[in-house]
C-alpha cells in the first residue's frame, strides 16, 4: 500500500520457517518454490503441515528433508490445479472470432500452453482449432513442471460427471457440433477422440528454471502467473515475450493483465476483456 | 494507520451489503474487501449492482493490483481472493467448503499480511464460512464485528463465527456502517 496505505504485518515465525523451508527443499531438491505468491503458498504449506499430522513448519522442514515421499506428497499439493474445459467460455469465443483469423495466414501454427496441467484446456484449443479448420496445420506444446498432471493430461481421461457443465462452455464458446462427439464415454469416464491428440506434444517444463525451447505463434499461460510474487512474474513475462514470434498471440486468464509488468508496451490489446494481447514491438 | 476491512456474506448479502455500503462516506480512509458467496457464471453484474449503493469506487481486482484506500474490491466469481502486503492474490485452487471465493480464504491471508490492522466483518449467511477465518483475525490481534444474529436474513454464518472466537461487537446491520465508519475516521484523526 502506499505511504497512507495499512501497514503490514511484520515478518513473523511463521514467515522465517516457510521461508527456511523453501530454502531447504531448493538446495537440497534444486525445486524452487521461493518466488511463489507468499498468501496462497502458505496456505498449501499449512495444509501440507495437517496433513503430515505435524504441528510446525520447522518439523514439516525436517521430514521433507529426510523422507523423499514426503517431499513428492508436498510438491503435488503446490503444483496441482483446478482447471475445466473451456474455463471461460468468452475467451474461447473471442480466439474463435479474432485469433483463428490470424493464424489462417500462416502455413504453419506453433502454440504452447504453458502450466496445461491435466490437460482440459489443451483439449478445448484442439476442439476449437480443428472446427477453425486450423488443427492439420497446428502443434500444441502443452507443458507443465508436475509429470503426473501430465500423464493424466497424454491420457485425455475425463471424469463423465463433468461433461454437462462443459457442454455448457463449448456451446457458449461457440461451439459448432455436438459436444458429444468428441469423446467416448465409459463407465463414469469419457475419453477424447484420438484424433485429437495427433499434434498435441506434452512436456516437462518448469516456467521457474527453464529457458525458451521455440518461437510460437501463440502462447497461453492462464491462471498459472497468479502463483508467482511479482518478480518471478517478470522474469516469465521475458521468457514469453522471447518466446513469441513478432505479431505473436498471448492469453492470460480473465483477472490477469499487462497492466503491471515492463512489457506492457510491446502488445497491443486484440480483446481486453477476454486478455487477448498481440506482439507488436 | 489506514485499516483493512474485509467483509464476508452469503445468503441474503445483497441486501445487507446494500445496507452497509452507502453508510460509508467519500471519505472513507480505509480499503474494504468484500466476499460475496457467488455462482461461477459469468454475467452477475453483481459489481454494477452494488456500486448503486455505494459512493466509494467498487471494482474486481486483478492479480498483484494494489490495495488503496477509499476502495471497496469485490472478490471476483470463480477465484479466491487473497490479500498480501500491499496488494491483492488471486488463486483458482479447490473450493473451501463449496465456496470460491471463500470468506476464509480472504481473512486468513488479510490477517497473516495485516495483523492487527484488520477488521473483520461477518455479515448474513446460511453456512459456516467465516468463522474460521475470524478467528485467524482475532488470534492475529485484529478486531472482529459479527452481525447480530436476529437481525440477518440467514443468521447460521453470524452465528457460527461467534461460536468460533471471541468477538469483539455484535451489532445490528444498521449500526455496522457507522461504527466502521467511526473506527476509521478516529483512526485518521489520531494519526
């Protein structure tokens, strides 16, 4: 806050041992957690600390460090996410509508999605690209930093009970067939069309620590920045923007914007409202 | 020193907010954070809605936004909001109780970032959410303000925060607006 702002609280112990925590399980593990937003990664390691019936985050340290099943239990509690299929059906509608236009001009579509976890918005840009007419021409680079988001995301197994609130979206995505066939269901399970997947290409790959590996057309990083503190979000805005080819597309989730980064100057808005930018210096 | 408000409703809280929000004047030198319990669907309005009310600006922050004064920020659908020092977080992890936003998400992180500069304010509601993160505020030396039960629409989420933690006024819905209003301009005045 500003000089007439609320103070804020001092650092407290509470602070010193995640703090130390996250030193420990870098130096030790080499996994860097220590430019995560401070309030939600506390809450996770809270909930890590109940979980492993332990009474602080000093003894929640000392177990992560010596037991490596403990340490996988708390690296799948920071990494997992809750995602859906066409999250926010109006940013789909706008790509349809101002993206799909663009990329026609191209002979050859690169797009990564960075942070996909389990993969249901993977699937959804394949939906959409390929009823564009676009999907022979595009591969998708869907990467995220946990292996086990990613398997399940290679799989493209999704829970049947979720099919009605996503038939939802595709239809108020724009959606131009029936929702329905694009998959298979089985017992309480549906599975996408293997034609889906045939220029999908899932990866590890840790916005954290690792570099660029492509130049893309499209890049989409929605709701996975939030959980960076801003300077962590600086070095990802770089990355991106190193990432993209001039005239480039960039997605950010609906609460998410340019507004406070250094790159703000380099995109043009293509659709405000639905976080749409566009490379242009 | 500026306070941080933060308010969380469910059931009935259009009404209550519509209620409390116009007591708050111009002048108003602290933030207010409200978490209105709200469906993940697009097209609410409920921000248009309440800035009827209210003569304070009224707007959804985005992530890492700062927190100023003489501001009241609505918890956008489909996030958890939580505040960190100096500015606002948003997270799209699970549900706490069925609930994103979550009340208890909200207070938790306002009182682990603001300590005893936080005022928390429990309004009408038909669960438990709140209750923990009131107490968080309490136990953090914040001051706690819970509805007086027999005035809310739906009196369970007043009545399980004062279960949870000694608070430190219940008052009705129409004097809840004065005395944040009060709180706030005599902190002004002594600082």
């Amino acid at each position: 806050m500003s000089e007439r702002g609320v103070q804020a609280a001092g650092e407290g112990l509470e602070d010193i041992e995640v703090g130390l925590l996250l030193e420990g399980v870098y130096r030790y593990y080499g996994a860097d957690f220590r430019d995560y937003a401070p309030a939600s990664l506390k809450r996770r390691v809270r909930e890590a600390m109940q979980r492993e019936g332990l009474e602080s985050i000093s003894a929640l340290q000392a177990k992560i460090l010596h037991d490596t099943a403990c340490l996988e239990r708390f690296l799948a509690l920071l990494s997992i996410n809750v995602t859906s299929m066409f999250r926010d059906p109006s940013f789909y509608l706008a790509f349809r509508t101002k993206v799909a236009p663009l990329l026609r001009t191209y002979p050859f579509v690169r797009v990564w999605h960075a942070g996909c976890s389990t993969g249901e918005e993977v699937y959804s840009m394949a939906i959409l690209l390929h009823e564009e007419g676009l999907y022979p021409r595009c591969r998708i680079y869907a990467t995220d930093m946990n292996p086990e988001v990613l398997r399940r995301a290679r799989e493209g197994i999704f829970p049947l009970a979720s099919m009605q609130d996503y038939t939802v979206n595709y239809m108020r995505a724009g959606g131009k067939s029936f929702f329905s066939d694009y998959y298979t269901a089985q017992y309480d399970h549906v599975i996408f069309n293997p034609a889906l997947k045939a220029n999908l290409l899932f990866s590890e790959h840790n916005l954290v620590t690792d570099g660029s590996f492509n130049e893309f057309h499209v890049i989409l990083c929605r709701n996975v920045m939030i959980y960076f503190n801003k300077t962590l979000q600086r070095r990802v805005h770089n990355l991106i923007y190193e990432s993209l080819v001039m005239f480039g597309i960039f997605g950010v989730g609906n609460k998410e914007s340019l507004r406070f980064t250094l790159r703000e100057h380099e995109y043009d808005e293509l659709d405000a409202e639905n976080r749409l930018y566009r490379k242009v210096r | 020193m500026n306070k941080l408000v933060v308010v969380g409703t469910s059931t009935g809280g259009l009404n209550a907010l519509q209620a409390l929000l116009p007591a708050l004047p111009q002048k108003f030198s602290c933030a207010v954070v409200v978490v209105q319990h709200r469906g993940k669907e697009p097209g609410s309005r409920l921000r248009e809605f309440l800035q009827r009310s209210s003569l304070l600006p009224i707007s959804e922050p985005e992530d890492k936004e700062p927190i100023l004064p003489g501001h009241v920020y609505l918890a956008p659908r489909d996030y958890h909001l939580l505040v960190e020092p100096g500015n606002f977080a948003l997270s799209t992890e699970a549900p706490v109780y069925f609930a994103r936003p979550s009340i208890d998400v909200l207070f938790e992180s306002a009182a682990d970032a603001y300590g005893e500069n936080v005022v928390g304010v429990v309004l009408t509601g038909a669960n438990g959410d709140g209750a923990r993160g009131l107490a968080r505020i309490k136990q953090a030396g914040g001051l706690t303000v819970v509805e007086e039960p027999t005035t809310a629409q739906a009196p369970e989420m007043p009545e399980a925060a004062i279960a949870a933690t000694k608070v430190d006024r219940v008052l009705p819905l129409s004097e809840i607006g004065l005395f944040l209003n009060d709180l706030c301009h005599r902190d002004h005045e002594v600082n």
